[in-house]
C-alpha cells in the first residue's frame, strides 16, 4: 500500500483537477444557452432562404442571359457557381474546434471526414479541405497522406468568434476553387445541434444544389416568379447570401454542439474526480489506521520486552 505522503499529494492533485473541470463546465454552461438561443433563432431564417432559393431556381430553370455579366469576385459569379459538370474533386468545409478536452466532438467529425474522403477516393474523385479549427487540422494533416486529399485552407479565428463575415470568408474560398474548376461539388462536415446532451455529425451539400419539386414548400414551382429589377442583381445577390449564410448556419450549429459536448465532458470529469477523491481518501483513512495499529503493536512488543 501506498504510504499516506503519496496518497495525499494525489488527493491534492485531484482536486486541483476537479476544479478546473467545474470551472471549464460551468464556463461552457454560460456559453452554451446563449449559442443554443442563437441557432434556433437563425434556423428559420436558414430555412426560407434555402427554400426561395430553391423556388428561385426552380422558376429561372437556368434561362437567364449571361450578357453585360459584372463580376468583382468568383462568388459574384453566379452562373459559374450554378453550373453543373462532372464531379472530379469535391471541396469539404470541415467544421472543428481550436480547444479540446470536449468529449469526442472532434474525434467523430475527423472520424465522419476520413469516411467521406475514401468513399470519394474509392470513385477517383479528389478532395481538397477547408478546415474551420485547429484540431481538425492538426487531427487531418497526417492522416490523409496517404490519401488523394490535400488541405486547401486552413481557418482558426472563425470558429473561435462566429460571424458572418467569417462565414464570408470561406464561401469566398471555396467558390474561388469552384469557378476556377479545382473542385466541382462543396459540402460541409458539421454537427448539427438537438440538445444539451447530444448532437449530430452531418454533412451538407452547398454546390451543386440538387432540388426536386418536392422539395419545395407546397412541391409546386413557381414558373410565373416576377423579378424586380432584373434577374442579375437578384441572383448575383441571392447565390452569395445562401452560400455565405449555410456555412455560417454551419459554424453556429457547430458552436453550440462543440460547448455542449465540453460542457458535458467536464460534468463527467468532475464527477470521476470525485469518485477519486472518495476512493483515495478510503485508501488513506486505511493506511493511516495500518500505521497507528503498526505503532501500537511496535509500543506493546516493547513493552513487553522489557519485563
């Protein structure tokens, strides 16, 4: 048995730990309603805009004239994004965190990503990465070596402050590699947020969209859509905001997944350190009673010596 010196200090050592867990819990525990608040505020935005923009296309039905076309940057150019064309590369947006100690959540996302590239390699298709977080690259880099992937950006600052001129950013690349036919399909690797105990890893498709008209609200297009001014501005507006807005959904969903899954962790944590407290002190209480019962009988043997 351990002498008590030990036993203590690791009674020490434990409960330094538990209280950096229930710090890091209760700290996730104040982030996370406010993250939970957010994504349900947004969803229904997230979801008319993905329906009128299915609406949109359903009625234009790709009759619309490329003339007097003015494009500043790849994501304004909306007939390059909408186009549809063999899928020889495919850009994922991978959605991780900058910190760990959040349960699996990383591990899962990294888990569904390796997935998803060798389903794609196993068909020839390559795959370039955008990863949002610093453990999903670290997580990645090694292990796709020896795969037919490569890492095309890398992003840290917009999982740690979800803005949606971080989301921006990422459309803007990504696009980029579109339009310029480095990859012909992007999706997003996320989690999906249900409740304070569970979430789900998803991915979801951006481009090419694919619809049926059961997609739609009513599963009717809309074949006599007016468009005031004129369709450009419309789309050239539209295609942005709804690639731009579903990486930023993205993010937000990720966000409150990744403090609820830390949250969660911590709890777990700091109930295991507890159990070890208990236990060791059970383990000390024990050997100080060997060492008294030790020094009683050492006393009597004496004692007796001496008669």
């Amino acid at each position: 048995m351990a002498n008590l010196k030990d036993i203590k200090t690791r009674i020490n050592s434990v409960q330094n730990t538990k209280k950096i867990t229930r710090a890091m819990k209760m700290v996730a525990a104040a982030k996370v309603k406010h993250a939970e608040n957010t994504v349900k505020a947004t969803r229904p935005f997230s979801t008319e805009l993905v329906n009128l923009f299915k609406r949109m296309l359903s009625a234009v039905n790709g009759a619309y004239s490329l003339e007097n076309l003015k494009v500043k940057s790849a994501i304004d150019n909306y007939p390059a994004l909408l186009a549809r064309r063999e899928v020889k590369s495919v850009g994922l947006i991978i959605i991780t965190s900058n910190k760990g100690l959040a349960g699996a959540y990383n591990a899962n996302i990294i888990r569904k990503t390796l997935t998803m590239i060798d389903e794609y390699n196993s068909k020839g298709i390559k795959v370039h990465l955008f990863i949002a977080g610093q453990k999903g690259f670290v997580g990645l880099r090694h292990k796709i070596e020896n795969r037919n992937c490569t890492i095309a950006k890398n992003y840290l600052n917009v999982v740690n402050d979800v803005t949606a001129l971080g989301a921006r950013l990422i459309a803007e690349d990504a696009a980029e590699y579109f339009v310029n036919g480095e990859i012909d399909k992007i999706e997003i690797v996320t989690t999906r947020f249900k409740n304070m105990m569970s979430y789900s890893v998803q991915n979801w498709e951006v481009l090419p969209l694919t619809f049926e008209p059961q997609d739609l609200t009513d599963g009717i297009a809309d074949p006599l859509m007016i468009f005031e001014p004129n369709i450009h501005g419309i789309l050239q507006n539209l295609v942005p905001m709804f690639i731009s807005n579903t990486i930023y959904q993205a993010l937000l969903e990720a966000q409150a997944s990744e403090l609820a899954s830390r949250m969660t962790a911590m709890s777990a944590a700091s109930n295991n350190a507890e159990e070890m407290i208990r236990q060791l002190s059970i383990d000390y209480n024990k050997a100080r009673q060997g060492a008294i019962t030790q020094e009683l009988v050492e006393i009597v043997s004496g004692a007796n010596a001496t008669k």
